[in-house]
C-alpha cells in the first residue's frame, strides 16, 4: 500500500454506466418501457457501456504513461544489450618468417553452429601482430555486428538536431570508445592536428563527444546525447539561460551543432546479448581466412547481457535520480558499477578506512561479482562455483568499471575497483521426510534449495544473493531446508568447509588489524580476522611451501612471506604485501634457504631482514630494490643464520639480533642492523634456533630458544638478554631452564611478563618472566594440544602467535592450529573442517554454494 495512491480519473463500471443509461432513458423517453436485457435497444447499450469502461480503463492508465515520460524527460533510458567479450589466440603452425596482420573487426565465429540459430560473431577491438618469428598473438574481441561509416543524416546549422542510426540497438559501451564513433563532417583545413577525427571516402570527419547531458558544455563543444536502444543521436538545442542578475538572456545552442550540409556519418556495433557468452574453445572459425592462421578462444565468453525491460528501468529510474550521476553515497558507487557493465551482477561498495587499518581516509572499494548466464547457473544453480565465478572475472570489465567510477567519485576520494573473494560451503545433514514422499525427488529440490541459498548471485530464495561478511549459521540450513514440504524434521547438520590451515609452520600476529593472524602451510597463507573463529585464504603460492611469515610490528598491513621452493629446497621466495594480504606485489625475489623473517625500521623506510643459511640480507619494502647481504662477521663472510629478531627501544634506536649456524651464539647490532655494527655475545657453543623479542613497558629483552642435541635430550629452554643498547646488561644472559623437559624450543610468544614457549615434545610452555626463580609450566596430558600416539607425548609445536591487544594464544602443528583463550589452559581446535553452528566470514567475503550431501530417509524408518 503506497501512501500516494494514483488518482482514478473515472471509476465507473460496466454495471454502473448500464444503471445510469437505464436512469436516463426513463427521464428522457418515457416510452421505452422495455428495458430488460432482451430489448434490442438495451443490447445497444450494454454494447457502448462496455466499450466506455474499456476506454476509462486506458484513460486510467494515464499516470503509468505520464511516468514514463517524466523519467524519459529526466535522461532515464532503457539499457541496451551488452555485448560479451572474449580474448582470442590467433596461432601458426610454424613461426612466421615475416610479420602477420590481423586487421581490426576480423570476424570470428562458432566452429559449429546450432541448426536454425542466429549465427554468434565475434570483432576483433584492435589489430594484432604476430612479429617475424613468433607463433601467436592475443585480442580482444566483442559480440556484435560491426556497422561502418553509416550516413545517419546532414547537419543544418540550427540547434536540436536528431538522426538515427538505421540498425539499433548500439550496444552498451565497452570502454574502448569504439562501440560508437559520430563524426561531423569538417571542411579543409578547419581541423588542428589534435582533434580526434576519422577519414572516409576522401573526407574529414570530426569524432563528437558522448555525453550523458549538455550542462557545463562549452558553446562549441562538439557533443551529443544517444539512446542506445533506438539508436536516437541528439545535438544540443537552444534555450535561453539566466544571468547571475536572474535575467534570461538570447538563445544560444548549449553545444556545438553540425554545420549547414556537414555529412553526419556512425561507425557503431550493434547487436550483442546473452548469447555471445560462448564456451571456451568455441570460436575458431575465420569468416575471411587469413592463410596459415588458426583461432580460439582460450576462455569462454563473458559479459553479454539482453537488452534492460521496461519494468526495470520504471524502477532503476528513481534510483538513478537520486543519485545524481555522481558517485557520493555507497548505493551511488554500486548502481554506476552496475550500470557500467553487463559483466556485472553485484556489487558492494565499502568504505576502506573501517574496515581495514592501513586503509587511508577516504578510500573506497568496490567489489564486483560476475554475472553468470543461465546455462553456466544450472538449472538447480549447481554451477555457481568458486571456480566459475573467476572464469568469469575479466580484466577489461574491472578495468571499465573503475575508469567510470574515477571520473564520477568526489575529489580526495580514492577508490579501488576488485572482484569479491568466495568462501566455499558444504551442507552435510539427515532430512527425515514423511512416508509419502518421494525421497530422491526430495532431495533433488532440497539440493537445489540449498544452491539457491547460499549463493553470491541473486536467486528467487536469495533476491540479493547472499549478505558480504554474513556467517553460516546451522539456523539458516534448517530454515531453508524445514520450508521445503515433505520434510519432517532434520538432524546431524554439519558446516564443511575445504580450505583450512593443515600443517602448519608459521604463526604471526597483526600489530594492528584485530583479531588478525596469519597461518602458513604448504603453499597456502591464511588469515583469520576474528581471532580464528574462521580462515580465510590469504595468498596462494605454488611450487612452493610457505616457512615464514612476519607482520609489521610498526606498519600497518605490511605483511612479508618466505617459502621454500618445492624444486629446490635450497632456494626461497619472497612476497611482500601491503595490506594485510588482500593483494601481493608483483615483484618477488629468490635467495638461498631464508629460515626467517625480521621487519626493522630504519630512518622511517620499512627494511625486511631476512636470515639465510648463506648469511644476513636485507631488503627495502619498494618496487626495484634487491636483496643486500648485511656483513655480521667479518671472520666469516658466508656464515647462515636460523633466525633474527628486531626492535626499536624507547630511545628509538633500532636493535638487530641474528642467531648464527654451527653454534656460534648471537650476534647483536644497536646501530639499525647494517653492515660493521653487529658483535657477538654469545653464548659461545650454544645452539640458538629462535629468536624473539619481549618488550615489557619501556623495557625489551631478546629470548633465545635452544636446540636439543637429541631427541631423548631434554634440552635447556631458552636464555633472554635485556637490550641496553650497545651496553651490555649486568646478568648477561639469563638462563630459563627450571623444569624444561621439552627438547628442544622451537617458538618463542608473549602476552605482558607471560612468556610462552613451543617445544618439541610437551607441548606449549609457560611462565611468568617478571619472577625471579620461575619455573617453567607443562601442559596436562587433556589440555587439548594433539599428542602422539605411541609415545602419549605432546605433537611438536611448531609456532605460536599472541595479539599485543591480551587476546587468545595461537599454537601451529602438524594438526593445524590450536587456540587457548584467555584466562584457560586448554586449547581447541580451530582448523577444522567441519563446524556445527556457523561457518563465519570477513566484511568483504562472500558464501559460494559446494557439493552438497543429504541424506534423505522416510519417518517409518525412525527406531
């Protein structure tokens, strides 16, 4: 019910124009006394009552047309069809001995086309070379008809001109600018050389603007307005304008105007659709062969969209007046990303700054979800994958978005255009449905139901597809499932979800985001946002494993990653992003085995330290640096290192410690850690493999962990040295060895004075630095931590991670992760695959429907 009802110009019925007839012959002609419906002259009557309530009831459609054309009046077209794109590979059998063309708008088609279908042709958007010697080249190609050179009309000097292409509809523009070129004819010599123009027949034609209105427009701007969709061209029109007194002034053309006798000629692409989103592999049929050359297209098709329906735009219109075709709230960012490409089903604007800690103020990011055609859905919505979805991601969509939203954003806003992240999710649960359904009909529509659901592209269950950043929760599988008839009740749900940390060899926290980790393992680094209530894929690296990750203690979402090659396990790699894992950088580097990381700052330029068996190196957090070998001993140019730590103390000088090879103790430097500052303190023949650094207040201290000499070797645990600078503090190393039967230390945590220790063989060791004498604390055989089975001994920790923010204890293994809250001694997995209550999600994250697993049995099957 809308509180502006539209008025009814006449609501008068059949009945009642029949009964005021009837009233007017007994007052008009009281000798008609026969006024039953058999009367001759009453059949007259009945005829003409319907015919006006036919005619009331199109006379009452006029407030449905006045809408129309006021939106119409506003600039409020229909959408044309999007025309799918493709990259094509054009390809020789042997390498060419002298370079081939292939000109722009080659046609390429299917190779086998469906009986009685329209034929689906592709145009090349550019021209390609395949150089002298090469094999093969790449373009892009579009799904159209492409219209050359086409006389649309002569100008004639005065203002308000239309022609119209003869072949609408034009298709929606592709970002090129070449989906619709109007040139105006330009006399001999009347053009500068940098005025876009065209030549055709021997003739100039100046190339005129598109625009979305003639407002702010020059008096000789050469612009028009176009509906795609009639193919209708409008030059600008005359009005008379106020002065700044409030006074109109003469008319003038808002715009420059085709001259008097200028030939008006279109070069557009008309046609597109749904149809063009071919299959990969498809297109590789030259319409005009080119001998030698064979073509394909790699990957399928994407982004052809039909043309918009009138129901639509009466309710996008609105929308898009009030965003007035700028880009200001979020809704306008999503409807102008929307409205700028047919590749384009969703998209979610956010602002950066409250999501994210290393976000500037004022940036904003748009995420885009692919629209996928009906045949690549699925009848059930089976083929909405994770994979697919990314199939469908092209670049040339992403980029088209973000140069239209750059034009319209605010000044001093940033925004960043990318494709969503998924989340996949599998529903494993027991249906008991009642004795007269069909089970395995039941199943079916449940299954198909789940899809529909969890699903990141609009659905009739899911209008808007699912919510960024909402968490699964078992409620919404019952919900979705329990709304199907036929189904009693349901049991055993369970969550599954794939990618999770196995095992794990690193563990880090994040100094500023929080709640955030980062887990690596194999050639996966995930992250958590929620304090690892949930995971996330962060960065994906193949051929390699990752060994070390380290987060900026002073930089928000610097984040660097070391991983061995599968290769060559001599070798690492290393990656760096800059915020929080959301994208890497492009350039890596490939030194000799890294053992690990260390971030250091260093006169305000972030430097990345990195311990290696062939000596210290150190690299600067930019594009085009490389790694520099840090002299540590002069005596031993090529002495390796296990590990190094950092830190600025409170007097901001910048300590650097490095655990060296072949028990030659620590090395420590207090000026920034460059070349000539480091000096050993030893101790001399201890076997250090981890260091880390505890900073209590405005002190700091360096916590090496020993190495066992065997495995039935309890080990000595760990020594911790207080940082003074280049001072050495009066206890020299203290030795923490009270209680310490774990083997050997293989990771080093701190919460305040809580110093946490991961071990080889009984777990994760704590104790309270701040007291003198303390001893160390073992875990108990059911605290939770995973143990060996034959030995009843504790799994080896191989990393730990504590947020400075007080919050839970991470620990990292050969069974993924585990967590300890805080005030607890037991841990809980966290790694899982399967959950029982919800699956979570970060803000900018999205649900992607997996393969589903229901069990259907029938009620009288019941115990």
């Amino acid at each position: 019910m809308t509180s502006l009802p539209p008025p009814r110009l006449d609501d008068r019925t059949f009945a009642q124009l029949v009964e005021q007839a009837r009233q007017r012959i007994q007052a008009a002609c009281p000798d008609w006394t026969d006024l039953s419906p058999h009367d001759p002259g009453m059949v007259l009557v009945e005829v003409f009552a319907h015919l006006t309530e036919t005619m009331l009831y199109r006379l009452n459609r006029l407030p449905e047309k006045a809408y129309v054309e006021f939106l119409r009046l506003l600039g409020v077209r229909l959408q044309p069809p999007a025309a799918a794109s493709v990259r094509l590979r054009f390809t020789l059998a042997r390498p060419a001995e002298r370079p081939v063309e292939v000109p722009r708008n080659t046609p390429v088609t299917l190779a086998r086309a469906g009986a009685g279908a329209e034929p689906v042709v592709f145009h090349t958007a550019d021209p390609v070379t395949i150089p002298a010697g090469g094999t093969g080249a790449e373009v892009l190609a579009y799904h159209c008809e492409q219209v050359d050179s086409e006389l649309a009309g002569t100008g004639t000097g005065l203002p308000g001109l239309t022609v119209q292409a003869k072949r609408p509809p034009i298709v929606a523009p592709t970002g090129d600018s070449l989906d619709l070129v109007v040139g105006v004819e330009a006399a001999p010599g009347e053009l500068d050389a940098r005025a876009p123009a065209r030549r055709h027949d021997g003739r100039t034609y100046r190339v005129w603007r598109e625009v979305d209105t003639f407002s702010a427009l020059g008096p000789d701007e050469p612009a028009y307005l176009v509906d795609r969709m009639t193919g209708l061209i409008t030059f600008a029109p005359s009005a008379r304008l106020a002065s700044e007194a409030g006074e109109l002034g003469e008319a003038r053309a808002l715009a420059a105007v085709p001259g008097a006798g200028r030939e008006i000629r279109l070069w557009y692409r008309r046609g597109g659709g749904a149809s063009g989103n071919v299959g990969a592999g498809t297109l590789e049929l030259l319409k005009v062969p080119i001998p030698g050359l064979k073509v394909t297209n790699p990957a399928p098709a994407t982004g052809g969209r039909p043309a918009e329906s009138l129901d639509n735009a009466l309710l996008r219109g609105p929308q898009e007046l009030h965003s007035l075709r700028r880009a200001v709230t979020a809704g306008d960012f999503e409807l102008l990303a929307l409205r700028s490409s047919g590749a384009v089903a969703r998209a979610k604007a956010v602002t950066l700054a409250q999501l994210w800690a290393h976000a500037p103020a004022g940036t904003v990011e748009v995420l885009l979800v692919p629209h996928l055609p009906p045949d690549v859905q699925g009848t059930a919505g089976e083929g909405i994958t994770e994979a697919t979805l990314r199939v469908h991601e092209t670049e040339e969509a992403r980029a088209r978005i973000h140069a239209e939203l750059d034009v319209r954003r605010p000044l001093g806003t940033m925004c960043h255009v990318e494709w969503a992240r998924y989340k996949t999710v599998r529903v494993q649960a027991r249906v008991v449905a009642h004795r007269e359904e069909d089970t395995a009909a039941l199943r079916t529509r449940l299954v198909e139901r789940l899809h529909r659901t969890l699903t990141p592209l609009p659905s009739p269950l899911q209008p808007e597809g699912w919510r960024f950043g909402q968490a699964l929760r078992a409620s919404h599988v019952y919900d979705a499932l329990l709304a199907e008839p036929g189904v009693s009740y349901l049991d055993r749900v369970r969550l599954m979800v794939d990618e999770v940390p196995r095992e794990v060899r690193t563990l880090a926290a994040d100094t500023f985001q929080p709640g955030t980790f980062y887990a690596g393992g194999g050639e996966t680094l995930f992250r958590t946002v929620n304090d690892a209530d949930g995971w996330e894929k962060a960065g994906l690296f193949p051929g390699e494993d990752v060994d070390a990750v380290e987060a900026h203690p002073h930089r928000a979402g610097y984040v660097a990653v070391a991983a061995r090659l599968a290769s060559d396990t001599k070798r690492s790699r290393i990656h760096i992003s800059f915020d929080c894992g959301e994208t890497w950088e492009p350039y890596t580097h490939t030194l000799d085995a890294v053992e690990d990381l260390a971030w250091a700052e260093r006169e305000g330029v972030p430097v990345l330290l990195l311990a290696t068996r062939v000596g210290l190196f150190e690299l600067v957090a930019r594009p085009g640096a490389t790694p520099i070998q840090v002299l540590v001993d002069p005596a031993n140019q090529d002495l390796g290192f296990f590990a190094v730590a950092a830190t600025t103390d409170v007097r901001g000088a910048v300590n650097v410690a490095v655990a060296a090879m072949g028990t030659r103790g620590v090395f420590l430097s207090a000026g920034g850690g460059r070349s000539g500052t480091f000096r050993p303190i030893g101790p001399r023949g201890a076997d250090v493999r981890v260091l880390e650094v505890q900073r209590d207040g405005p002190r700091s201290f360096l916590w090496a962990g020993l190495a066992a000499a065997s495995g039935a070797d309890p080990g000595k645990g760990c020594l911790c040295w207080e940082l003074m600078g280049s001072a050495d503090p009066p206890d020299g190393w203290r030795p923490f060895d009270k209680n310490w039967d774990g083997g050997s230390c293989l990771a080093l945590a701190f919460s305040g004075s809580t110093v946490y220790a991961g071990s080889h063989r009984v777990g994760v060791l704590w104790l309270d630095a701040s007291r003198p004498g303390v001893a160390w604390r073992k875990p108990e055989v059911g605290s939770g931590l995973p143990l060996r089975e034959a030995e009843r001994l504790f799994q080896p920790v191989y990393a730990l991670a504590a947020s400075p923010r007080g919050a839970p204890l991470l620990a990292g293994g050969p069974d993924g992760v585990f967590r300890r809250p805080a005030d607890s001694e037991r841990y809980e997995p966290v790694s899982t695959r399967e959950f029982t209550e919800k699956v979570t999600l970060p803000p900018t994250w999205l649900l992607c429907s997996g393969a589903h697993s229901l069990e259907v049995v029938t009620d009288h099957a019941e115990p």
